[in-house]
C-alpha cells in the first residue's frame, strides 16, 4: 500500500492541465491528442479545448486493478489508436506516470508522439517527456474521479 495520498480537486486539476496546455503551446501545433484511457480522458480534453485541437484519438490500456501499487498488472492495450499512426505529430495525454509501465507500452505503439502527463512520480520521470508536477513514489493521487467528500466528525468528538 502506498504510505501517502495526495487528493487532487477539480480545480487543482483543471489548474495543472491548463499549466501543461500552455507549456505545450511552445512546441508548435500538434495533428492530433491521444488520451491514454481512462485518466488520460479529462486532462486530454481540457488541453485539447486550450489548443484548440479537434482530432482526439485515445488508446485504452488497462495496468491497474485496484487503488496502490500492489494491484499493478501487465499492462494491456485493449484498443489501437489507429487515427494518430505511428505518433508522428501527435500528442499523447495521461494523467500520470507512476513505475513508467503504462507509458512504456504506450510508447512502443507511438514511438514518435510526445508523451506528456500532469504528474510523474521518480521511477516514471524517465518515460515521460514532459510533466507538471513530481510526486513522492509512496504516495498515490487521489483524482477527483476517485474520491467523495464524506462527514468528518469535529476532532473532540474522537477524545473518548
Ligand atoms: O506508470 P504506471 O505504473 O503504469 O501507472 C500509471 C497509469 O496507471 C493509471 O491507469 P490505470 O491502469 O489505473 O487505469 P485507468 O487510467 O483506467 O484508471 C494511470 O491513469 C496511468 O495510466
Ligand atoms: N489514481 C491513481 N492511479 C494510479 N496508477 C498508478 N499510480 C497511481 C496513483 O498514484 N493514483
Ligand atoms: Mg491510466
């Protein structure tokens, strides 16, 4: 299990996509995006609203069953990217990089895409080339996908 977790609001993300839509701008327009599915799906879309882009292809690989580390399989492409090629002039889109696994099948279907996430933990950084934010490797990102707000009870409830 991850020791940590780091909750990322819809505005925080929203924030941090619109940071990678403008370092992005710097490299000239792109044919297309590739959302790497699922997480990739809502980063991707708001960064091709903010370069103005129409093409969205995704490619869907499954990698994990469950919520930490421990749940990580192998990762499998379930569905080809068939609009975007070989990758050339394309921009693939993840939430982020965590062991790099996911990314790496990612790159081997895309060779020449540009790989770009909004969070990179250290054994995914290499597999990337480019991110918003790193995070610590024993943490996991909660999305706002994944999570709730949920009652709290007032911390003098919890003394007895
Ligand atoms: O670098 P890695 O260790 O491969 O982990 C990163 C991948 O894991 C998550 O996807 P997941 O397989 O959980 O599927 P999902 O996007 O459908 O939630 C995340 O969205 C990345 O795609
Ligand atoms: N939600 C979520 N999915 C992941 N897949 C691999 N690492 C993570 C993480 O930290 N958070
Ligand atoms: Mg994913």
């Amino acid at each position: 299990m991850a020791t940590n977790y780091a909750t990322v609001t819809w505005d925080q993300l929203h924030r941090d996509a619109r940071t990678l839509a403008s370092a992005l701008m710097a490299r000239g327009e792109f044919k297309g995006i590739v959302a790497v599915t699922r997480g990739g799906l809502i980063p991707a879309a708001i960064i091709a609203r903010e370069l103005d882009c129409r093409l969205v292809e995704s490619i869907s690989v499954i990698s994990y069953a469950g919520e930490s580390a421990q749940d990580q399989r192998v990762p499998q492409v379930v569905k080809a990217p068939v609009a975007a090629g070989d990758g050339e002039g394309f921009l693939v889109i993840d939430d982020l990089v965590d062991s790099g696994e996911t990314a790496k099948v990612v790159r081997d279907v895309l060779p020449k895409a540009h790989f770009a996430c909004l969070y990179a933990k250290p054994n995914g950084k290499p597999h990337t080339d480019q991110y918003v934010m790193e995070v610590a490797q024993d943490t996991w990102v909660l999305f706002p996908w994944d999570t709730a707000p949920l009652f709290v009870p007032p911390l003098a409830r919890n003394l007895g």
